[in-house]
C-alpha cells in the first residue's frame, strides 16, 4: 500500500485486517474533548472530488485533521477540469506542488489507477465510477466488528443496484477474504449473472424475502439514476419488491444489522421506520468512517 489505496480486490486479508485494527485504535477519539493528535503534523493532503460528495469527502478532511495533516479540497466545478485542462494534467499540477497524498473520487472507472501509473504521489481512490469505494467497504467491516466481533460464518445480504455499485464491489472483495456468505439481491436489469463471477462463493436471488432470510447484517444500496440512461423501476414499481420494510426484519436474525452506505433515500429502497430503528447502524457507519480513513491516510503516508 506504499503506493496508495487503490481497491480491496488486491489487499490480503492481513493487510486488511492491520487497517482495522489501526482503525479501532483511532476510534476513542470520537469521544474525547481534544480529537487532534500530530501523526502526520505537516504533511498535505489534496482532496480531488469530481463527483458529488458529502459524507466521503467530509470524513477525509476530518480525518486528515485529527492526524495534524494540512488538507485542501478541491471539487471539479471549481478546477481548471471547468475551463478544458484534462484529468492528466490537473493532476500533474497539483503532484508539482508535492502533496503527500491524493484523495480522489472520479465518475470514470479506473481513473485512479490510471493516475497512479503516471504520478508519484500515493493515490486513495475515493470512488470510481462503477468499480470500487474501499474505504467505505473498510468502515462496514469496522462496522459489523463493533457489533458481531468477527466476519467468518455471517450471512450478508446485499440488496439494490448491485450493477452499478462501487460499494457492493468493494464489499463483496471484503467480505469474500473472510468467509462471508454473501447474497446478493435485486431486480434482473441491476443484477446480471455475471455479478456471481466476482468472487467464490457469491450466490444470486431476484426475491428479497429469500436473500433476507437468516441474515445477519442486510446491505441496502441507492438506485444510482445518474449511472443509468433511465430508470429500470419507477418509484412505485421498485419499492413494493426490493425496499426494506419492518416486516422483512422478522425474515432475518433476531439481532440483526441494517446498513447503508448513503445518501438514503426514504420510501425508495428503505422504510423510514427502518433507517430508524435500534437495528439500524447507518449512523455507525459515518462515524466509523473517520477512524478507517485515518487509519488508511496514516498507513499511506508514513
């Protein structure tokens, strides 16, 4: 990882597991009056965000500041990307004014890759078009750590446009690593065949009750609209079968996890009563994000 973060699929399931374990560390920090530590005191990480971005990007900054990193961030309304200047030479610009780091989250798939064969500045991919979010994947793990203490053996079910999804992706490299049965679930046009292919043991279903059914943690996903021509589903078609209600909870284990990586979309893919409930660690998930992203930024770095 001396080179940056660029995806799950080619970390070990040790690498892995030192992210986590660093990040669990970094998580006390949350709740203690003074939240800054000098870790990486003068150190400067660019934010590059090309794609709309609240929780990812803010955590990143967050999380750069609680190391005593210095960080900017820059949108791609408000590069020179505005005005013509490519992707290349956007970021040949910013690596000549010797940034420790680039954060960056790109609509093309591979973009980050392609930057880090090109530049000598580490790169974290942020999220990259359809491909990968690893960090997000990161923070779910830290995630259902909290709450089951370990991954081998769990059900997860994977629910939504799974085609689309850089965090389902990430999260099924993840999960795969360490013996998670994992299920995913959608309508035909979001779940291709093909989706089974991205790492053994991955099982398919179009019917949510079967994918819920013993779960131990339920991942809801965001119909991604902005990837798609048109809507495969209106609203009202797409709810009835594929979003999360009260009554699938009693499909599942008694103690189980409803998760979402965000933005929600209420009455889409979830019921309120469920983004809400005591089952619900959607919350979780965004403060758990800062401790992995410190954990990733100071691994990278230093």
């Amino acid at each position: 990882m001396s080179r940056g973060l660029l995806g799950i699929e080619d970390l070990s399931r040790d690498q892995i597991e030192q992210i986590l374990a660093r990040a669990r560390d970094f998580q006390p920090l949350q709740n203690q009056s003074n939240k800054r530590l000098d870790l990486l005191r003068g150190r400067l990480i660019v934010n590059l965000f090309f794609e709309s971005s609240t929780r990812t990007r803010t955590s990143f900054e967050i999380a750069a500041k609680r190391l005593g990193a210095d960080s900017i961030s820059i949108t791609a309304s408000g590069s020179s990307v505005s005005k013509g200047e490519s992707l290349v030479d956007t970021l040949n610009t910013l690596a000549a004014m010797k940034p420790d780091a680039i954060v960056m989250r790109h609509a093309a798939s591979g973009a980050p890759h392609f930057l880090s064969r090109h530049l000598p500045t580490p790169i974290i991919n942020a999220g990259d078009g359809t491909h990968e979010h690893p960090t997000q994947a990161l923070l779910d793990a830290l995630t259902i750590l909290d709450y089951r203490g370990g991954l081998a053996g769990l059900r997860v079910a994977i629910i939504g446009d799974i085609v689309h999804s850089r965090v389902a992706r990430s999260n099924i490299y993840l999960l795969s690593k360490f013996g998670v049965d994992v299920v995913l679930c959608g309508p035909a046009p979001l779940l291709p065949p093909q989706m089974a292919q991205l790492a053994p043991g991955v099982r398919l279903t179009h019917n949510m009750p079967e994918a819920i059914r013993d779960a131990d943690v339920i991942m809801m996903l965001r119909v991604q609209l902005e990837r798609q021509n048109e809507s495969p589903f209106p609203a009202s078609e797409y709810y009835p079968f594929y979003g999360l209600r009260v009554q699938h909870l009693e499909l599942a284990k008694p103690e189980v996890l409803v998760m979402h990586p965000g933005p929600i979309n209420r009455g889409r893919e979830i019921a309120s009563d469920v983004a809400d409930s005591r089952q619900s660690v959607i919350l979780n998930q965004v403060e758990n994000g800062i401790a992995v992203r410190m954990a990733v930024l100071e691994r990278i770095i230093q």
